[in-house]
C-alpha cells in the first residue's frame, strides 16, 4: 500500500472510535500516526517553514539533466529527484516530488523532507498526545512510531532529543531495529506558576538525549493520575523525538495552546544521519564503487551499520560526489574568505598573503599587516641616523686625537734631537761627506733590532759614558753601537765622538 491512507475501525472500552492510520511506505520507510476520536475536533492544517541545506556552494549541485529543486527543498546529488531518473545514486536516495501540494513537496518513501545536508536529511516530525476531561477519562490519543529499517541508509540521529510536556505524565521510547534502546521522561508539577519557558527543567518540560545508530522507535504516554489533579491548567501530554536546538518550551501556556502540535509538527524536524551505501571507504575503494570524486576525502560512518559519505578538501567546494570532483575556491576573490591586508595570491587549496613594494610584514589583517616603510621613520631611521651620527663622531675625535698625538710625537722627537746633539751630529755627518763611506743615521727600532733588543749578550764593552753593543745591520755588516747611561748635555759632544 504505498503512498496509501486507509481508515478502519477501532473499538475500545464498549465505544466505538475512529481509527486513522497513516501507513506511508515506500522503500520501507514507515511513519506511523494513530488518533482516537475527539469530542471537540478542530479541523488542522500543517504549516512548514524550511531552510536549504546544499552540500557545496557551487553552482553544479545535481546530475546533467536533472531537476534541482522540489518546491522550496534543493534537492543535491547524491540525492534526486524522479523515481527510476537515475538522478540518484541509489533507489534510497531517491525523492518523489509530489506536485499535488503547493508548493511541491519532496517525500523519500512515506517521509517528508524538510531539508537535506551534507550528512543529515530533516524530516516532518510526528507527536504523540494524549487528553483527558475533569474526570480523568481519555478524549484523545495520537500514538506515534517511525520505522527506517535496516536495509536503509538512515537513522536517527544523536542531534534530537525525547522530549515531553506536561504535568502528569510519564513518556517512553523504544527504539529496535539497529540498537535496543528504551529511555523515559517523568515530567511533573503542581500549579501552572511552577512552569517556567524557556527550557525544560524537569518541571512541565522534560528531555533526555539519543544514540546513534536507532532504525526504529515507538512512543508511549502514561499519566500517573489520568491529569486530574492538574486538569484546570493542563489537560492534555505530549511526547516527540525531533532536533535538540529547534524546540523552545513556552511555559505553562504549552499546556493549553491548541496549536502546539502543529507548531511543532512546523519547527521541531526530526533529524536523520544518511550515507551511502553500507561499505567502509577502504571496502568501496577495493570494490571499486567508490562515490568520493577529486580533491575530496572519505569519512566512515559512525553509526555502526557501515556506510561512508564524502567532503571537499579544505580550501575547495563543489559536490564531492559529481566528477570531476571538488573545485579549488578563489579565496582573494571575496574578501570575506580571506586575511590579506593588501595583496592575496589563490593557490591550490589555499592563498597567500604579500605586501607591496615600499611596504613589509605578514600582509595579514590578524597579524602585522603591511607597515610603509616611510611609517619607520621614528624608531629605525631616526635609530640609523643616530647610529651612523654617533659612529662619524667617533670616528672623527678618534682621527683627530691619532693626529694630535702624532704631532706632539714629533715634536718631542725633534725636541729631544735637539736636545741629545742632533744638530751637532748633522754638522759631522755634513763634514764627511767626502768621505769613503757617508756616516747614516738609524731610528731607535732598527738600533733595537740589530742589538736584539739590547741584549746582555750583545755587550762588548761599558765606558763612562754608556754601553757598547755589537750590531748586525740588516745587510749582515756588524757594527758597535754606544748607548748613553745618562743624561748629561755636556759631554754630548764627547759621546757623539
């Protein structure tokens, strides 16, 4: 009975009541809603608000050929829309549009699609609620259940979370076909100024988390006291699995807004894992049924059924799963996808950052960026002309005291020349010019060098008047050398010769 609604009879406690199945199935993919009759029924209609989820941001998100979006859903390969298109990787991705509703709305099986990512697909959620009158006898009961099965590549997600509302009541869910699971709420309080919205506390409002890995779960209302006590405020219990973050609890005025299942049925999706197939990467890659197109990884399914799904690299985009693969991503091209202060250079996968000529640093707006090197002036140029400034100056009274020195030498040699019979000693070299052999003169070092530094070894002889000392000139002639023992300016001509 695919894509069937049937109605049937249903007799409990001698009354008769109404039976209202919705038993959707397609690919075995199961949601099922039962509703007793109800003394007052308002007549409802389900609003949805959806959000698009594209698994890449680029433009080619669906095979050639197929059609991209069903009413407000985008629809991305490996999923398509069509049965038997092959606009889908497999039959269990495959979407059924169904024109009938305005605008158009996407079905995998019996299950509505609110949106679809990279790794989850959000689905229209079911509730489970049950209503009592004053005197704690049952006037409605919505018991609600939702099967994957095994063979499918879903499962529920650990992003929802079982939630109940009320004030009597106690809600159980069992979950089978993957992992027994069987968890429960107990949500209770006395008076309607005890609830406070905002998020469920235990008091009105109770939660409790999901594993991975569920195919299948059931839904069970109990209430301790039939709502009797509470009655006044609140009538009726709610139980539902959907996502964590889209329920907000209002308070006590949950209990009696007649709108509430369908303001939930609109925001609260039920969230589900998909994957392809039921092999791990390194098993579709040996079996060559591998999925993953270029510049894009694999990524194992943790849910424990198998199965894999693939992502672009980091630094490209694109559909991971339509060839020829991801596409490298111009991250100068917006300056929103990048840090570069001045200059950005794309490269494969990733980008740098440069700075123009006259200016240095890392060219990046969350570090140094790019300095002009004109802004240097205060601390390095002024630095450098303070150095170089010092440096001359240094430089200059160096010179200037060598110089000094220099001078004052000469004129303490001349002085003491003078002083020691140079000029009388310049007389006698003048008067013997003529002589076979001129009379020379030595400076103090080359006397030094050709005594050994006067050396005791080198004395011939001792006078009144000095030391004699045998010289070896550079030439080898060995001559005497007479070194003065004191000073006195008048035998200077005596010593001289």
């Amino acid at each position: 009975m695919a894509g069937t609604l049937s109605l049937c009879p249903y007799i409990k406690m001698q009354r008769k009541m109404l039976l209202h199945v919705g038993w959707f199935r397609l690919y075995g993919l199961i949601m099922f809603t039962l509703v007793t009759s109800q003394i007052n029924p308002s007549t409802t209609t389900n609003t949805t608000t959806t959000t698009t989820y594209m698994i890449s941001k680029g433009a080619n998100i669906t095979k050639p050929g197929c059609q991209r979006q069903c009413g407000n859903i985008t629809v991305p390969y490996p999923f398509g829309i069509g049965l038997g298109t092959g606009c889908a990787i497999d039959s269990w991705l495959e979407i059924n549009c169904n024109t009938s509703f305005n605008p158009p709305k996407p079905f995998i099986g019996g299950l509505e699609v609110r949106d679809i990512s990279d790794s989850q697909v959000r689905i229209t959620n079911v509730v489970a609620n049950k209503c009592y009158d004053r005197l704690g006898a049952l006037t409605h009961e919505n018991i609600a259940w939702t099967n994957l099965l095994g063979s499918s590549p879903y499962s529920f997600s650990d992003a929802n979370k079982f939630t109940v509302i009320g004030c009597d009541d106690l809600a159980l869910i069992t979950g089978s076909e993957g992992r027994n699971f069987t968890s429960g709420c107990v949500s209770l309080c006395a008076k309607a100024e005890d609830v406070l919205g905002g998020y469920c506390s235990g008091i009105g409002c109770c939660q409790t988390s999901m594993p991975k890995g569920l195919k299948y779960y059931f839904t069970s209302l109990r209430s301790l006291e039939n709502h009797t006590t509470v009655w006044s405020f609140d009538p009726c219990s709610y139980a539902f699995l959907g996502e964590e973050n889209a329920f907000t609890f209002r308070g006590a005025s949950d209990f009696l807004d007649p709108d509430f299942i369908n303001r939930t049925l609109a925001t609260v999706p039920i969230v589900l894992d998909w994957v392809i197939g039921n092999l791990s990467c390194a098993q579709a890659k040996a079996a060559n049924d591998y999925a993953c197109q270029g510049n894009s990884y694999c990524n194992d399914s943790d849910s424990g059924f198998g199965g894999y799904r693939c992502s672009c690299n980091q630094g490209y985009e694109g559909n991971p799963y339509l060839s020829p693969g991801c596409q490298d991503i111009n991250e100068c091209a917006d300056l929103n996808n990048n840090v570069c202060e001045k200059i950005c250079i794309n490269t494969p996968g990733s980008y740098n950052c440069s700075c123009p000529h006259g200016y240095y640093g890392d060219g990046k707006k969350n570090g140094r960026g790019c300095i002009a090197e004109t802004s240097q002036f205060p601390v390095i140029k002024f630095s450098l002309g303070m150095g170089f400034g010092f440096l001359s100056l240094l430089i200059g009274v160096t010179w200037l005291y060598v110089t000094i020195e220099k001078r004052k030498l000469i004129k303490l040699r001349e002085k003491f020349f003078q002083q020691n019979g140079g000029l009388l000693l310049k007389q006698q070299i003048s008067s013997n010019e003529g002589g076979v052999e001129s009379t020379k003169v030595f400076t103090a070092e080359e006397l030094e060098k050709a005594t050994n530094k006067y050396a005791d070894d080198r004395i011939l002889g001792r006078g009144g008047y000095g030391m004699v000392y045998k010289g070896i000139l550079n030439d080898q002639r060995i001559v005497a050398i007479k070194k003065s023992r004191i000073m006195d300016e008048s035998q200077i001509e005596q010593f001289i010769n």
